[in-house]
C-alpha cells in the first residue's frame, strides 16, 4: 500500500513539474501507461500472496468411472464446480490444460470421455502436467509390459501414421496412445458407466 502511495505521490509531482515544460498528449499518455502499468503489477504482486495453488489431479484413474472428482453422470456444471473455469474451451470440450487433461461431453451435457495427456508427442508439456494413475500405477509414462501386466493384452491395437501405438480395452473404456514406448494419452470413456 505504501509503495503504490509513493508512486502516486511521486507522479504528482512529476506531472506538476513537467507539465509547462512538455505539454504534448504523446508524452502523457505515454507516462500515464507506466503508471498503470506499475500500478497494476505491485497490486498483482501484492495479490499473489493471498492465492491458492493451483490445482494438480494426482487422483486414481478408474477406467469406465473417472479420473480423480470427474466422474460419470455428472453435469459440465459439476464439473466446473469441482475443477473451477477451464483454462479454454474447443466447442463443448472442457481443457484444463494446466492438470492436462480434457473433459468431453455427450448431447445432454454429462461427462462422457476424459482425454488425459496429448495424443501427438510424450514430450508435450500436458503429459507433464497429467498427474493421474489407474490403482494399478499406469499413467503417463507408463511402458507396453507395464499396461498389459496391469490389464493384460488389448482387444485391438493399432498404428498410426503417426508412428503412435494405440491399444484398446472396450471392456473397460479405456485407450492408450504410446509415443516411443511410453503411454502418451489415454481415452476414459465413462458413458458406459451411465
């Protein structure tokens, strides 16, 4: 507060004496752009301290159920509810890119995929921010041996052109993306559930 008075006082000041001396608009409208901007930046420094951390889904992956707090049958308003505002949004599509993942909705407007990860590279920060693992430890990262040792052999596999490997398991809803060996994405669909 008394950083943000000084700085008001110091520009009184300044604009008093500056203000015979140089009287172009160009010129204040330029020193009035610091201000704010200096103003704006200490309260927003001020305000960080009072924020909460953002939130990390280190939650247990339930195949055919959902991820953490998202969870079959619930509203895209429950969702947000629960998550807060998603980072953006691609039609209906809820991304919260910072917990890198996604959340897709049906016709009625109730969960019905959870996209985890990026499905085009392992490198892709969302597969860094996507913390969740299944009970048996599958998550990002996780190798082919470490999949089928947990859920055994997929009922389809697939490559893409890509170079991506995707494995499905329908019994479950779930698919996993591997990018050089490493699950890169997985697919929960949760509609089953419903």
């Amino acid at each position: 507060m008394k950083t943000i008075s000084k700085q008001r006082r110091f520009v009184q000041l300044f604009l008093r004496a500056v203000k015979g001396a140089l009287a172009t608009s160009q010129f204040a409208a330029s020193l009035a752009g610091v201000v704010l901007v200096t103003s704006c930046s200490e309260k927003a420094n001020q305000q960080k301290g009072n924020e909460t951390q953002p939130a990390t889904i280190e939650e247990i992956i339930e195949p055919g159920v959902g991820v953490g707090k998202v969870r079959a049958k619930m509203s895209i308003d429950q969702v947000i509810a629960e998550l807060g505002q998603p980072d953006n949004k691609t039609g209906h599509i809820l991304n919260y890119t910072h917990l890198g993942f996604s959340v897709s909705p049906d016709k009625n407007g109730t969960v019905s995929l959870i996209m985890c990860g990026d499905p085009s590279s392992f490198g892709s920060p969302l597969v860094r921010s996507f913390r969740g693992r299944t009970k048996e430890g599958i998550g990002m990262g996780s190798s082919p041996s470490e999949v089928i040792k947990a859920l055994g052999s997929p009922k389809a596999e697939e490559r893409q052109p890509s170079g991506l490997d995707v494995w499905r398991y329908p019994q479950i809803g779930t698919t996993f993306y591997f990018d050089a060996g490493k699950v890169c994405y997985m697919m929960i669909n949760v509609r089953s559930a419903q």
